[in-house]
C-alpha cells in the first residue's frame, strides 16, 4: 500500500497535464477521547508534494513519522502517509478521495475517505 500510494503520486505527476506545485510540509494532530477520557492523538510529521490534472482537478502524496501517543503509554515513532484526489464537477461541486496508512508495531492500518463538497 506505502508504495503504491507513492508510486501512484509519482505517476500523476508525469502524466501529461499534471502540474506539480508541492512540496510542502504538512503537521497535523488527531486526537480522541471516549466521553471525557482522553484515549490517545497521533501526530503526523509530513512532507508532500501536490499538483494539477487539467483544470477541474487536482492530487497530493504526503509521508512521514507519526507520533503516536496512547494515553498512559509511552510515545511511539511510526510512519504514516496519505494521497488523495479532488474533482470539481460544477463551480458548485466537487468530489474528493483519500487513501491513508499509519505503520504499527504488529499490523499497518489504512484508512480510505470520500466526499462530496457543496459550496452555497
């Protein structure tokens, strides 16, 4: 999956068409609690790269360390990465997509999204 995300970032940005404009660097905090509880937040370190499909489209490969800090557990370094698409339909709307991987100690876990955007 780690390499077919980025080989798949690699190969959109030597299409024909595809702009690149990245790299950037990319710092994001998930965290979660069940109630009040604090259960744990994953903070990924990412460096990234993204670009343009034509006119109406656009992609993003990002990787990195991931801190992972599981409440009462000492924080463990992973690596985690993302790649995802955009495509404006109308001037109105627009449909994403993200595929997403996050090392472990036993198994990697992977994680897909996809939406659709309205804008008023």
């Amino acid at each position: 999956m780690f390499k077919s995300v980025f080989a798949a970032g690699a190969a959109l940005s030597l299409s024909a068409g595809a702009a690149v404009a990245g790299p950037y660097v990319n710092i994001e905090t998930n965290a979660g609690w069940v109630g009040d509880d604090y259960t744990a937040a994953t903070t990924d370190l990412h460096v990234g790269y993204e670009g343009a499909l034509g006119s109406d489209a656009s992609w993003y490969v990002q990787g990195g360390p991931a801190l992972v800090n599981v409440d009462g557990e000492e924080t463990e370094t992973e690596f985690s990465g993302k790649g995802g698409l955009g495509v404006a339909v109308t001037e109105q709307l627009s449909l994403y997509g993200e595929l997403s991987f996050l090392t472990g100690e036993d198994d990697t876990n992977y994680g897909a999204k996809a939406g659709v955007k309205f804008n008023f």
